[in-house]
C-alpha cells in the first residue's frame, strides 16, 4: 500500500501528467501515420529518456504504445490505410462504414472498444501477473506451431463469402511468407538474385499496398462516377445500442487479447485477426461482416487494445518481452539500471504501480481524444478524393520506406497494391492473406524448433497439454462450419416440406 501510495503523489506533479499527455498525443499521431508503429515512435523517443528520471520515461514509453496501438485505426477507418499492423482487422468493417458516410460511428466505436480493451489489460496486468506469467513462461515451439494452426484454421471463415478463396488467399499468404533466407539450412529461397529479399518480405509494404494501395486504384477508377456522401452522418457518433449490440464482442475480445498479449512475441496483430474472427464466429447474423458491421471494428480493436497490458506482464515478471514495443521497454528499464523479474517487484514496487497508472491515464486520455475527435477526423473522409487520395499514396509510400529505408520495400508496396486491385475484382479478400503471412513464419520455424527438439518424433506432441489443447480447437474450428452448414440446410429441408405439406 506505502508504494502505491508513493506512486499516486507521483501524479501529483504536473510534469509527469503533461509527459503522459504529450505521450498520449503522439502515440495517437504515430499510430495514425501509414507505416509507423509505436514501436518505430518508442525506438526514435527512447534515448530522449536517458536524461530523465525513470517514472517520467517509462510512463512515457507506456503511454505512448497505448496511444499507438489505437492510433491505427484511424486511418484504417478513414482511408483503408492501417496506420500500425494491429489495426489491418479493423479496416475489414471499418472503411465499408466511412464509404457509407459513417465514419464517425466507426470512430467512435474503435475509441470505446479501445479504451475497454486496454483498461481490461491493465487489471490483468496488475492482479494475475504472476499466475498468468507463468502460464506464457510454459509457451515453447511447440505450443507456438499450435496456436499458429489454430490461427491458420480461421482461414476460410476470416472474410468473403467463398471459403475456398479465402484458403487461396491464406496459402499465397504462407507463400510469402517462405521468402527469404531459412535460418535453418541457410538456403535462400525465392529471392530471384536481390539481396534485399535475404530477409524475407514485410509485413507492412504488404499490408499497406494490399490495402491503401489497392483503394487507390479502386478510387482512380471511379473518378469519373462521381461520388455521393451522406455529409450529416459521417460527423454521427454511436449511441447506448449500438455498444448495447457490442458489448458481448468487446468482452470475448478482451480475454482474447489479454491470453494472446501474454505470450512473448505475438503482440497485438494476432489478437486483433482472431479477435475479429472469433466476432464474426460468434454472430447470428454474418452477412454484413466485410461491409460494414461494427462488431467487426469492436472486436479487433477491444482485442489488440487488450493485448497491450498484456504484453506487459512477461516484460515485468520475466524479462521476457511481450511484443516489439515492450522489448524497447524493456531496454529503456535497463537503461535506467532496473532488472526486471521478481527483483523489480521487491526492489521498486512504487515504479511498477507508476506503470500502471501511467497507462490507465494513457486509456482514458486517448479515449477523449479519439471519442471527442471523431467528429474532426471523419471530415476526412469528405474531401475530394482528387485530393485525398493522392496525398495518401504519397504517405503511404513513404511509411513503406520507412521500415528499413530500402527502395525494395516500396516496389513491393506498389506490388502489393496491384495484386490486391486485380483480387479484389474476382472476389479475393485480402484478410487472408495478411493472416497467412502473419503466421506462415511463426508456424514453420515453430514446427522446425519442435521437431528438432523431439527428434523428429511427431508423437511428442500429443504429450503437451496446451498443444493437445489448441490441437482440438483447431479440428473444432474446422469442423464447426460444416456442422453448422448441416443444420441449415435440414432446417432448409424441414421447412421446404412443411411447405408442401
């Protein structure tokens, strides 16, 4: 109680809260910028700290991946540009309902669901960080080459109304994802001679070219229709029923993020793809999902929101980084001369309360900047689009580039976009394609790290609990729709013979 007690008239000073708020700001800026990350902010922001004492900078640090992870979905929403990768779920709903002149419903809605989700992340964080821990400490290759199938079994229901197309769309997804140099054997494969390809293909060239960059040509090809925007709604924010409808997605949501946040290295991405999966799995009605449901953008966003507390918890407890940005956390408390593991919480327990009000202010203070600014931010959506969409490319192409600084990363942008334009009009989504380049990496090095440590011997799987676990989620997973397909089409038959009868 003394150290949380300490932490709270640490609060008190006004320097601390404007840090926080500055934090707050520019983690929602970043986030909101094609290419960027709160990771890229974090790393450029990180020997900024060293001056300053170690609240200040890690609460800093903390407030800004909050903000960040939020921060993309604005972009997503307006443009169909995620500004971060944990917001590519969100674009899937998100920019049919700001073509239909409802940007501000989806805005606003990506800031509560937000808020919950990260809120949600911090209790977690904060009273069951060490049973949780533990559970992500059991997570080895093996248990990761599960989880990724279950990823990976979500394929043919992620988005799109054919499931063949979308298990087309996931393994071309895969394909890209064997690009690259195998660190196993040292083979290069498919790099065609550029040396830039030695490190396989990115993830963000890809999800900004299948995205921005496919709507671009969509909107160059549709200069000549004219365009009809419901001006009045745009500005419309959602109301009680709206979240009333929600709510069940944003708590599902939430227990999803938080377990997937827990595991080192997966981050918010993957919670956001099974968040929105799972949304959609879970609805009665799933025709407007990919046209503009917000359940689509309450799931995702509640979901990769969740994960950022979450992702806390390994860093704190272990030392083990929870994500990309908490890694760079993790490097700034070192910095500063903090070890962390169970010394930290006997050492410093006012610091670790600090955290934890640092970026519960965070959620609050981005939720009043993203729910109040909704109504300015989908304004956007009514300039011009001989206007708009021009000075999007020019962004997007420039966040491209900033990944590694390679030209290479731009061609594949503009790839990218041309193959998602040539997709989309025969009926391919590009949600699976994402999904299966997220997780082709993780389920082939996880699969080869298993089998080396097994000896090759596949029956050694069946002896790990949470392999066997995540095993039969999987056959479940693909079982259930065509279980589900059968009862439809009886209830079909019986109501087509009580019709004649």
């Amino acid at each position: 109680m003394d150290a949380f007690l300490t932490a709270l008239s640490a609060f008190s000073d006004p320097y601390l809260l404007m840090v926080i708020l500055i934090g707050t700001l520019g983690g929602v800026l970043v986030g909101a910028m094609p290419g960027l990350s709160s990771t890229m902010a974090t790393a450029l922001l990180l020997p900024f700290t060293l001056t300053m004492d170690p609240i200040p900078a890690i609460s800093l640090l903390s407030a800004l991946y909050c903000a960040g992870t939020f921060g993309g979905s604005i972009t997503a929403i307006l443009v169909n540009a995620p500004g971060a990768p944990p917001a590519a779920a969100t674009a899937f709903d998100g920019y049919p309902l700001a073509q239909r002149g409802e940007a501000g419903m989806a805005l606003g809605m990506a800031a509560v669901s937000s808020v919950i989700g990260g809120i949600f992340s911090i209790v977690v964080l904060i009273v069951a960080a060490p049973l949780l821990s533990r559970v992500a400490y059991n997570f080895g290759p093996p248990e990761y080459f599960a989880l990724s199938l279950f990823g990976l079994s979500m394929l043919a229901t992620i988005s799109g109304e054919s499931a063949l197309k979308n298990l087309i769309g996931g393994a071309f997804g895969v394909l890209l994802a064997t690009i690259g140099m195998d660190f196993t054997t040292g083979v290069e494969r498919f790099t065609f001679g550029f040396w830039e390809l030695t490190e396989g293909v990115h993830f963000i060239p890809v999800m900004i070219g299948l995205f921005a960059g496919c709507e671009f040509l969509t909107q160059v090809s549709k200069l000549k229709e004219g365009r009809i925007r419901a001006v009045f709604d745009a500005v419309k924010l959602p109301g009680w029923s709206d979240f009333k409808r929600c709510f069940g997605t944003i708590c599902r949501s939430c227990g999803i993020g938080a377990f997937i946040g827990l595991l080192p290295a997966e981050g918010g991405t993957v919670a956001a793809m099974i968040g929105y999966n799972e949304a959609k799995r879970w609805a009665k009605d799933k025709s407007q999902f990919g046209k503009g449901d917000l359940r689509g953008i309450a799931g995702p966003e509640a979901a990769n929101n969740a994960a950022t507390g979450a992702a806390m918890v390994p860093t704190l407890a272990l030392g083990i980084p929870g994500s990309a940005t908490t890694a760079i956390i993790l490097g700034a408390l070192l910095v500063h001369g903090l070890r962390p593991g169970p010394h930290l919480f006997i050492e410093t327990p006012s610091l670790l309360y600090a955290i934890f009000l640092s970026m519960l202010v965070a959620n609050f203070a981005f939720a009043a900047f993203g729910f109040a600014g909704a109504k300015l931010f989908a304004r956007v959506t009514l300039i011009p689009i001989e206007y708009l969409w021009p000075a999007v490319f020019v962004l997007a192409s420039v966040g491209a580039y900033s990944m590694d600084q390679s030209i290479m990363d731009v061609w594949i942008m503009v790839l990218a976009g041309l193959l998602g334009f040539v997709l989309k009009r025969y009926g391919f989504s590009a949600a699976p394609i994402i999904m299966g380049l997220i997780l082709g990496e993780l389920v082939e090095n996880s699969l080869k790290q298993a089998l080396i440590i097994f000896d090759h011997n596949w029956f050694h799987f069946l002896e790990r609990p949470i392999v066997v676990t995540f095993l039969v989620l999987t056959i479940a997973s693909m079982v259930w729709p065509l279980v589900t397909l059968f009862r439809t089409r009886r209830q079909e038959r019986k109501a087509a013979d009580a019709a004649q009868g």
